[in-house]
C-alpha cells in the first residue's frame, strides 16, 4: 500500500515539473557553440525619486488627507515660499515636492523632507525666483500615492 502512494506523489510531482517547464533549456540561456554575444554597454542612468509620479493634472487630496500649503513669491528679492501648516492628513505625508519652472527656463526642484523625517509643521521651501512669471508645480506624497496640489503662475506685483 504503501509503494502506491509513494509511486503516486513521485508521478504528481514529475508531473508538475513537466508542466512548469523546469526540465527544458530555454533559448536566451544557452547560445549556440562558436558564437559569442556582443557585451552591451551600460548606459548611465540618473536615479529618479520614488515621489515624482507626476500626475498630468491637479488633484484634490482625500478630506482625511488635506493638508494646508501656503504658496508666495516675495518682493523685492523674488524667492518662492511654499509653507507648509499641517492638517488633517499631516500624519499620512511622506513627501512634498516643489519644483519652480522660472521665466528665464531654468527648473529647479526642492523635497521638503531632508531623507529623514517626514515634514512637520511649520517647514518652508525657498527658490530663488526670478523678476518674470514663474510657474510653480507641488506634489505631495501621502498614503504611498503622489498628488499634484498646486500649479501656478507667481507673477510678481510690481
């Protein structure tokens, strides 16, 4: 009795193996004899934050997710404030992200955390800004997901 099931569970398993395809070679494995592949370069690569999924259009955050950014470009140097005050969801961010496409095309980004801790209240961004329109982008990173909160124009009052 005993040599059936043991003879049973050794073809359920062969079985399975056929199946899954673990007993052929593949083809990308094994080149063929006399040929040698080319090595492929390595390409540089610049590593790109986990945070910068950039979403195409604004989005409204979650109510229990809202926080309260406060977003001014100064006179008379011109920089970019981006205050950040809390709420709700301030527990939930990760991450906020402005960056600053300045008149002059220059883009420049700025993380509000510092690699690590998460912002707290009463955290600033500062870019220096330019005398022309400015347009402003914000990403806040709360709850694993990314959302753009802000997309402005800072155009100076003269």
């Amino acid at each position: 009795m005993k040599c059936i099931v043991i003879l049973a569970t050794l073809l359920f398993l062969g079985a399975c193996a056929l199946s899954a395809g673990c007993t052929s070679p593949t083809q990308a494995g094994f080149p063929p004899v006399g040929t040698t592949a080319a090595p492929v370069p390595a390409t540089p690569s610049t590593p790109i934050p986990a945070a910068v999924a950039t979403p195409v259009a604004v989005e409204t955050l979650p109510a229990e997710q809202y926080v309260d950014l406060e977003l001014t470009k100064e006179r008379p140097d011109y920089t970019l404030h981006l205050l950040y005050n809390g709420g709700k969801g301030e527990g939930f961010v990760q991450n906020i992200l402005m960056k600053a496409t300045l008149s002059d095309g220059t883009v420049v980004q700025q993380y509000m955390d510092d690699g690590t801790r998460q912002p707290r209240r009463g955290d600033e961004l500062v870019i220096q800004g330019t005398r022309g329109s400015d347009r402003v982008e914000v990403f806040v990173t709360t709850a694993g997901r990314t959302y753009k909160v802000l997309d402005q124009p800072m155009i100076t009052n003269l």
